[in-house]
C-alpha cells in the first residue's frame, strides 16, 4: 500500500518508487490550491510507481486527473520521470527553470552517435583506462535506452511567486545539484506554528541525511568552464539565510534545524576539499582521484555508470580547488593532472 504524509495546512505527501534504487522512493508532495491540487516533482517514469502516485493521489482525497499543475524541481528522471504522464492524464501544465529545461532539450534531440562520442572524450580526458571507455565507443551504432522527457510548458523564475491560486509559493534557484534545480518557499504560517519562516519544499538540494552528488551537466557545444560545486556552496547559504521552518525534501523525511543541516553539509564540502588536497600532493587525473575517494562502498564495487558519476563530482571537486587557488593542473599533461598548490 502506497504511504502517504499530512504535514498539515493542505500539504501531504506520496512515497513513489524508483525501481533499483537505494534510495527507495521519492516524495512527492501536493499541495492544494484553489484550482486543485499542484505536484511538486511526480516520480520516476514507471508502472509501479505510476500506480503508486495514482493511488497516493486517492488517499489524498483527490486524483491524477485533477491535477492542476506540476513543479519540478530538477530534471532527473525519479524528479520529473512522470511529469509528461500526469500532463496527458489531467491537462495540468509543467514548470521547471530554464538551465534545466535546456538539459531537456539536450536529451530529447541527443543523436546516440554524438553522445557516446563526446562522453567517451570527456572520460579520457579524465584519465578513465581504456577498457572503461571501449563500451561507449562500441555502443556508437545503437540508441540510446532514452529517456524522453516531457518539455515543460512554463518557466520557473527565481524569486518569483508561482502561480498557484491561493497560496504564496516563491522559487529559489539552487543550482549544484543540477544547473536548474530550485528550492520551493512556502511563504505562509507554519501549521504546527514551527519557530522559522514558512515551509521550504528542498527538491535533492538540502536532506536530513544524505549529501547529494555535485556533478557536471555541460553542453556539447559550449566550453564554459562551470564551477557547480562553488554555486552549490552559495546556494546553502541562500538557504540558511532563509531559515525555514521545516524542510520537506524529496528524499528520506521532513525536518527542522534547516541552517544546522546546512552548516554539517558546508563542513561535509570542505572537510572533503582539504582530504583531496592531501591526495594531490602527487600530481593526479581526475579518474585517479576518483579512485582514491571515499565513497559508500570501495571503488572495485561501484558499477559502471556509477563510476561515470563519481568521476564527474570528482572532477567539480578539483574546479571548485582550481578556482580557489589551492590546486592547479600541470602544464602539458595529458590526461589533464591536478596538483595541491
């Protein structure tokens, strides 16, 4: 049976599935307003968790087809997975800010050939052994096992109230997680009368327990050097400053104490910062430093893709210590090598 949350003053919440997954589920979280309910992120694009949503929408008192609109608070597919599917379903319009809307795009006209190309490129330039990046210049001929995710129909702008009839919701763009990936304020009295000011729907940006991954989410044709973990950095502080009074976020449980979970995530970041300083003392490529991380298991058990992701948050580490000036890489390496300075 499908579990669901009241968090009182017209906000619940559904635990939606994600297949294979140790985080288990996503929360999905509907709030009412006067033209019916509005999603905040639908799940991942599957039966069972498209059953899981439609039956949590009717233990909420309500149905998929009165959804009124959905908000999405980044584009990766356990966030905005069903988006397209409750549209068809209800005439509901998406949202989602524009950086996010872009990597949409990307997706949804991805040619196989150029994707695997420029990511078999990117992996080598990290210094990734051959035998990890042979499978993508293999898989060139065939598709990809795509996802098409739906184009919203509206743009979220930061700092902007949504339009949702009957209730104050502002957007807050947090980049770091994603380009695009936004907080969602609640600005209205605490139901619980909670000391804080007002509600923050956190999207993966802030959770109780878990750090979420810093990676890169770059164009192809674009060469702008982005610096995603330093805009994460400054997107907690935002967060901080705001000082809800509880978080609902879209993974694990709601809670409070919103500014002492951003300081232990802000400590988490540069606790790890200096730990890779130590690993720099020799010159190393970003795969090498992926390697020597710590991660939530050792690095022979990581599956492939995982690995993808984990050179890629190691790699928005060493930007983040490159523009700060405590790493620099070293001249005429190929693969490109970082050094402590």
């Amino acid at each position: 049976m499908t579990r669901t949350y009241d968090h009182g003053g017209g906000v619940r919440s559904i635990q939606v599935p994600i297949p294979d997954n140790p985080l288990g589920h996503t929360l999905v979280h509907v709030v009412d307003t006067d033209r019916g309910p509005v999603l905040i992120d639908t799940g991942w694009d599957d039966p069972a968790s498209w059953d899981a949503l439609a039956e949590g929408l009717t233990a909420c008192g309500t149905s998929v087809g009165e959804v009124h609109g959905v908000v999405v608070t980044h584009h990766h597919p356990d966030h905005h997975g069903l988006s397209g599917t409750v549209r068809e379903a209800s005439g509901a319009w998406i949202t989602m800010h524009e950086a996010d809307t872009a990597i949409v795009r990307r997706t949804r006209s991805a040619e196989p050939e150029r994707w695997f190309t420029y990511m078999a490129a990117k992996l080598t330039a990290a210094g990734a052994p051959e035998e990890h990046v042979a499978p993508l210049r293999g898989a060139r001929r065939h598709t990809l096992p795509g996802l098409s995710p739906a184009l919203p129909d509206r743009e979220i702008v930061p700092g902007e109230l949504l339009d949702l009839p009957g209730r104050r919701l502002r957007a807050i763009w947090t980049p770091g997680h994603t380009p695009g990936h936004v907080c969602l304020h609640l600005e209205e009295e605490h139901p619980a009368q909670l000391p804080g000011h007002g509600r923050l729907f956190s999207g993966d940006h802030v959770l109780p327990e878990i750090t979420p991954h810093i990676g890169l989410y770059e164009d192809p044709d674009d060469d702008t050097v982005t610096d995603p973990l330093g805009d994460y950095l400054d997107s907690l502080e935002r967060i901080a400053r705001l000082a809800p009074a509880e978080i609902l976020p879209a993974h694990q449980h709601a809670f409070t104490g919103a500014e002492a979970r951003v300081r232990e995530l802000l400590a988490h970041h540069e606790a790890r910062l200096t730990g890779l300083l130590t690993l720099l003392r020799e010159p190393l490529t970003a795969w090498q430093l992926a390697e020597r991380m710590e991660w939530n298991r050792p690095w022979e058990q990581i599956p492939y893709g995982s690995r993808n992701i984990a050179v890629s948050e190691a790699e928005s580490h060493l930007r983040r210590l490159v523009k700060l000036g405590r790493a620099e890489t070293v001249t005429g390496s190929g693969p490109v090598t970082y050094r402590a300075v």
